[in-house]
C-alpha cells in the first residue's frame, strides 16, 4: 500500500531531516557522505528538492538496515558536534528546527508501529509483534451516555507555552453552539450492530463519495476484519484473534464513522467542540508507552468523558483547514502541514501507537476520508433537541 513505509526508510528519512534542515544549513563546507539519500529519503518536501516514488519505496532493497543505521549514527555525530561547539547565537537558531526534528520523529515512530501492522496483516500466518498482556484491562465497558455543553465562546488552538505545530495557531476566539458529547468511543459490538443491520448496503447512510468507495473497495467491515463461522476476528499486532464487542472499534475510515453517526441518529463532533470537551481533562490513557498496541475497553465506572486520548484518534467532522491568521512559514519547513489542508479531515486525541509526551489537547492530526489504517476511531456528538 503507497502509504506504508518500510521499516529502514522511517529510519533514513528521520535521520535524512536532521542532515537536511540543521547540518547542510549551518555546518559550513557539509558534504553528505552519501549524496543520492536525498533523493531516496525525502517525502514530500519539494523545495529540497526531488523525491523518490512514495509507492516504490517497499522495492529499496538498498541500503540495508545496517546502512540506514551507520546513517544515522554518522549524522548523530555530527549533530552532536555543531551542537556541542555553537555559539549561543548559533544554537538558538538550531533549537527550534531540532525540536521539530525529534516530534517529527514521534511522528514516525507511531507510523513504524501501524505500518508493521499492515504489513504483518499481509502475512496469512499472522505473525505476532508482541504477545498479548492478559489481565490488564476490563472484559466489559460502561453503557454510552451524552455529557452535554452549553454554547460559549473559547479560545481554540495553542497558547504558545512549549512546542505545537504551526498548524495548531494562531490561537483564536470562536462560538460553539451547545451541544453534547458520547461518554466513550464507539465499541467492536455497537458497530457489529450497524455492521448487522446492513449498514454497508444501505446508501441512505453514506456520504457520495463514501458510497464510492465502499463499493469499489468492497467495504463489509473495519480493516483486518475477517468473519469466520459467523463470527469476526481482526488482525492485531498481537496476532489474529476474535473481535473484543467491549474494545473501541478501530481502523475505521471517515467515511464509515459518518455512516455510522447517521445510523445511530447522532453525528460526529467539529474539532472545536472535541477540544472544548477536552480543555480539562487530564492527558492520560492508553498510549504506546503501555506497549499494548490495541486499544482497550473503557472502564466499567466511567461516568465523565473517557479515552479522550489515547486507544483511538478520534474523527471529527472539520475539515482539515487553517485557523484564521495562519500563514505557513517560508521555505520546505513551511511545506511540514500547511500544503496538506486539502481534502482531509482532523482526528483529535491519539491513539495506542501515539507517545504520551507527543500529544496534546490542541494536537490535530489529519488524514484523507478513505484512510484506515492508523487506529482511528469514532465519538459520536448531537446537537441539543
């Protein structure tokens, strides 16, 4: 698939940025050891010049990994060195482009753990990644209930204390109508019920496009679903095993969870109104540190907002756009987010392969309507009665 990467190439391209945007710019006379790395290993920066073909990227069986990682520890050296002798004029300059760089590299660490998903899930032997923890999460969850919220006036986006991305700012003031919010995400069994309905084959639910799709695609069900003697069974990176009814429904595209939000009545939150949801609640859950990799059940007693963050990003109905006042910053830095506020629509809180420490309230991630295979995942929303 175009969008999974191998394994080495998350590791050369990560590395590739740091030589790129801090040692080419302020190390003077750089000469890069290995000059075609910088055709192999940018992504999607035009302004630094050409790229390789993103779909061929899993026929480079050059370099190795053992190449990839001399690569990166070359570069490390000398990142090390330019750091460790700059002036502090000098180094102020760097800070800023080296930070990018390592929450750029969180980025792709979550993108290491859903692309060796896939890429096991191609496997008919179903390997396992790491074997299941047995007794640390709930059997059932609690029933869905809606929280509701009046209408106010908020300050949306980030307040500019520690790093955000510049597609989180300016921050801003903005109006949203009263509404409420689902208690918990949407589990396996609550989309069973949409699946059993004929939830795919009924167009009423589906926007246009997504209607498309599904009958393009085939769509019966979540990615790495199978149904076997009338029961379904998902691929997880603990291996193939039977879907959990109590766990949140994951690998679900935007298509399938507006379909969804139609069918139960509801609909999915703006991106406004999941972070005026989330202004107050504590950062917490099931994130990549729990070494778990599948998103868990919420707990039994749950009664306020639960796994705002963590187990499943979340879709929302916003599209991907920027906030009033936003200008991309010049030059191929500038290409990091702003290039892509096109056709996409914003997730919000993290997921099972997030880090803890990348996430934050006003963190949007976006992808394309048809994605499925990061953890994403479905809250729904109404409007009051």
């Amino acid at each position: 698939m175009p969008d999974v990467s191998p394994t080495k190439w998350h590791l050369a391209h990560t590395t590739w940025f740091f030589e790129t945007f801090i040692l080419k710019k302020f190390v003077a006379g750089y000469r890069p050891e290995v000059p075609q790395y910088a055709y192999l290993f940018n992504s999607y920066y035009n302004a630094a010049g050409d790229m390789h073909r993103r779909d061929l990227r899993g026929l480079i069986s050059r370099p190795t990994v053992k190449e990839a990682q001399r690569y990166r520890s070359s570069i490390d050296s000398h990142i090390d060195d330019l750091l460790s002798n700059a002036a502090e004029k000098l180094f102020d300059e760097i800070e800023p482009i080296l930070i990018l760089g390592i929450h750029h590299e969180q980025q792709h660490q979550e993108l290491l753990v859903t692309d060796i998903k896939h890429v096991f899930a191609q496997n008919p032997l179903y390997p396992v990644f790491r074997e299941q923890k047995i007794g640390i999460v709930p059997t059932q969850t609690t029933p869905m209930h809606f929280l509701d919220f009046e209408e106010k006036t908020v300050e949306i986006g980030h307040d500019g204390r520690g790093f955000a991305y510049d597609n989180e700012s300016p921050r801003h003031r903005a109006l949203i109508p009263a509404f409420s919010m689902a208690s918990r995400p949407v589990t396996n069994g609550e989309y069973i019920a949409f699946i059993e309905d004929n939830g795919y084959a009924r167009a009423e639910f589906w926007l246009s496009l997504g209607w498309l799709t599904v009958n393009e695609q085939h769509w019966q069900s979540p990615l790495y679903w199978t149904k076997r003697d009338g029961r379904w069974w998902n691929f997880t990176l603990s291996g193939f095993r039977p879907v959990d009814e109590n766990e949140p429904v994951t690998h679900v595209s935007y298509f399938e969870a507006d379909a969804f939000a139609n069918w139960t009545g509801a609909r999915l939150p703006t991106e406004f109104e999941w972070e005026r949801a989330a202004a107050k609640i504590d950062i917490e859950g099931n994130f990549v540190e729990s070494e778990i990799f599948h998103p868990c059940p919420a707990p039994v007693s749950a009664d306020d907002l639960h796994q705002m963050f963590g187990d499943v990003w979340e879709w929302t109905r916003s599209a991907y756009s920027p906030y009033p006042g936003y200008r991309a910053v010049p030059g191929a830095l500038g290409e990091y987010n702003g290039k892509f506020m096109c056709n996409q629509y914003v997730l919000r809180g993290g997921s099972c392969a997030t880090s803890q420490s990348h996430i934050r309230r006003t963190y949007r991630n976006f992808f394309q309507p048809e994605k499925r295979w990061q953890f994403t995942g479905i809250r729904l929303a109404r409007d009051p009665k």
